[in-house]
C-alpha cells in the first residue's frame, strides 16, 4: 500500500513537473539562450548549468507571483521593430542583463535587438534598422554577411578607431530556434572586450624584443673582441689591454641589465602584498645623499637636502624605498647635470601624506615622452642613456615598488628649465 502510494505520489509530482515545462516553454528557451551566451563568453560547465538551475527556479517562482497580471515588455524590445512576443521579450530581457554588446538580425540583415550595451556602443536602434546602420566597419560586416551566407559561427578580431585602442573579439552565430519564431532565420553577434588582455600581450612581446635587443648589443660586442683577441691582436698587449677593457665594461652592463630584470620580477610576483614596517624618511633620505654624494661630486652636481625637523614616518620596506630614491637623484645628477645642483625636498601635508620630490636643473623632457617614461626599456635618448650606463628600467623598477607602497610618481619638466619627480605616499 504504501508502495503504491509511493509510485502515485512520485507520478503526480512528474505530471505537475511536466506541466510545468510546458507552460514556461518560453523560459526553457530563454534558460537554453542564456547558457549558449555564458558558453560563449567562456564559462565553465558548472557554472553555466548552476546559472541554468537557478533561472528555471526563478521562472516557477515568478509564475506564481505574476499570474494573472499582465506582462511590460522589457526596454530593448521596445527598441526593436517586432511583434510582442513573449519569447522575444524574454530573450530581450536576457541580453540586456549582458556587460557587452549583443546584437541580434535575421537574414535580411535587419536589427531585431540590441542591448542596452550595445546601444551605448552604437547608438539607439532606428526602426528596421539595416545592420549596415548599425555597423561601419566592412571587415564586421563581411564576416556576418559569412555567416549569414554558409550558418555557420565565425569570429575575427576588430581594433576600434585611434585614439581609444578598444580591441573587440567579435563573434556571429546562427539561432535556429530563434530564428523559428522570427519566421526566419536570426543571428548572434556579441562583441567582448579584450582590450586589456590585447595590451598586456603587447606589453610582454615589446619586453621580450627589447630585452633580447639590449642583451644582444653587448654579447655582440664580446664576440668581436674575442675574435680579434684570438686573431690580429693575439701578439697586440696594447690592443689586448683596451679590448679586455670594453670587454669588462659590456660584461658588467649585460650584469646589470639581468639584476634589474630579475628585481623587476620580484617586485612582480609581491605587487599586491603591502610592506607592514614603518620608517622615518628623514634619516633614509640622509642615507641615500651620503652614498651617492662621490658620484655627484664627480659629475659637479651639489645635492641639497630639505628635510623638517620633526619625523615624518610611512609603512614601507627601507631597502625597496632607497632604491626608489637613489634612482631618482642619481638620474638627476646624470640627466640634470649642467644645471650643477639637486634638490630633495621631504614634506608632509595637513591629511599627514608624506611627499619626496626631487629637482633637477638641466635640459628638461620634452612633454611627449613624459607619460612613458616609466615603461620598460623606454628612453628618451637611447645613445645618451647608454653613456650613461643606464638599462632603460630603473623607472620601471621605480613604478613597481611604489605600486607596492601605495604611492604614486607624479612627473612634471619644463623644456630648459629642469624636472622635478615627486613620489606621493
């Protein structure tokens, strides 16, 4: 008996379950529509059939609120030139909620649907609107035409106009249930930033050329001593004498140039742990002029302290920071050094943020190479910063520690009149 009851109960908790899929169809459809674009947008499995679950739940639970009362259909529907089909409005619904711009067309090539983030990409959507309307770009335009054509998904890579550098993966796809309820055929085409992704893929191959190219110069250079050491100079001791010199020299830049990438690496891999001591900066801007005061005095450069009386403490790693500041007075010894001093100035302003600015009187920066200056490897002067015996990353290294201190370098130069680096804390 309660066996039979058992298999009754089981049989009409299906019965209502199946009912239930029937009336919300339209969710099902939406419930498949949606896990198509979070597949699209590269989500895992598990997620996209967790996301599914739960707007089938929401669906059954919205029936019960909702019946009865009548349906307002969703903006982007309103936008569009289409019947009021509840499907439609569903889907509408759906895409709206999406981050990047969808559009959806038939084969005809008329825009059915856009979302809220597309209209801000493209504008709003004219009745019947021709995707060529919505869309310029003839490499976009060929390949949903491609798509249109043979129903099958492509996608292509788009860069968007100078001088915003968006960089779109822009993909078209056929919807055959869609396309069903249109009374033709529709199609997908979303567009996903990746932007960011795009730079920081160009940021590592620019570092691989650039390093490959300063390491390249110097070993360069050794291999054609040593040839001529093993051939017209071997019985040479004056000769032998000058090459070994330039020799020690490329070997030591070469030294320097793998120390500040392997620095650079470090200060990579522990960007996002904040340093927990707390240091006075007086005393460390004291030390920094103490150790580089020979090497200004061989240059005739003057360093001049401004420093108050009373303490003035930041949270930071003492060996991190003094590296920050003997970059920063010893490139303005080197690239200031016809205007003969330095100043280095440390004050605290009223909210109790500490800054260090260091003052050069020399040639200045032209304004275009301001903003990059702290890239890797970016130089103003290559041939004169390679005099100098600089590795084109002490601002880069200078970047990523003060990244980690929650600090900030803020540059200003004046063409014949000098530059001045402020680190704000």
């Amino acid at each position: 008996m309660r066996k039979g009851t058992f298999v009754e109960e089981r049989g009409s908790v299906l019965r209502w379950l199946l009912a239930q899929l029937w009336d919300d169809r339209v969710l099902l459809a939406a419930v498949t529509f949606t896990a198509f674009l979070m597949w699209l947008g590269g989500l895992p499995a598990g997620w996209v059939a967790f996301a599914a679950a739960l707007l089938v739940l929401a669906g059954f639970a919205r029936a019960e609120r909702l019946e009865g009362r009548p349906s307002a259909l969703p903006a982007a529907t309103q936008r569009a030139d289409t019947e009021p089909s509840v499907a439609l409005a569903s889907i509408a619904a759906l895409i709206d909620a999406l981050d990047m711009p969808v559009l959806i067309v038939t084969s005809d090539e008329t825009v059915r649907l856009q979302n809220r983030a597309a209209a801000d990409l493209f504008g709003p959507i004219p009745r019947n609107a021709d995707l060529s309307a919505r869309i310029r770009a003839p490499g976009i335009l060929d390949m949903a035409r491609e798509v249109i054509a043979t129903g099958r998904p492509k996608e292509i890579e788009h860069f968007g106009p100078m001088p915003s550098e968006t960089v779109y993966i822009v993909r078209a796809a056929p919807m055959p249930a869609l396309g069903q309820r249109l009374g033709g055929r529709a199609f997908l085409i979303s567009f996903r930033d990746v932007s960011q992704a795009h730079k920081i893929e160009q940021i590592r191959s620019d570092f691989v050329a650039n390093a490959s190219h300063e390491l390249r110069t110097p070993l360069a250079s050794l291999r054609g001593f040593i040839e001529t050491l093993q051939g017209p100079a071997r019985q040479d001791p004056d000769a032998q004498e000058r090459f070994l010199g330039i020799m020690h020299e490329q070997a030591t830049r070469m030294s320097r140039l793998v120390d500040d990438l392997l620095s650079l690496s470090r200060l990579e891999l522990k960007s996002h742990v904040p340093p927990e001591q707390r240091l006075e900066l007086g005393p460390l801007i004291g030390h920094v002029r103490d150790s580089l005061q020979p090497f200004a005095s061989e240059l005739g450069v003057e360093i001049v302290l401004d420093i108050p009386t009373q303490p003035i403490e930041v949270a930071g790693e003492r060996d991190e920071l003094v590296e920050v500041f003997e970059n920063l007075v010893e490139n303005a010894c080197k690239y200031g050094q016809e205007g003969g001093r330095v100043d280095v100035r440390l004050t605290a302003g009223d909210d109790g943020h500490a800054e260090v600015s260091v003052t050069d009187y020399g040639p200045g920066i032209p304004p275009e190479h301001v903003p990059r200056l702290t890239e890797r490897f970016y130089r103003v002067n290559v041939e004169a910063s390679r005099s100098k015996k600089g590795t084109g990353l002490g601002l880069a290294i200078v970047k990523h520690i003060l990244t980690r201190h929650r600090a900030r370098l803020v540059i200003k130069s004046e063409l014949g009149k000098g530059t001045v680096f402020t680190v704000k804390f």
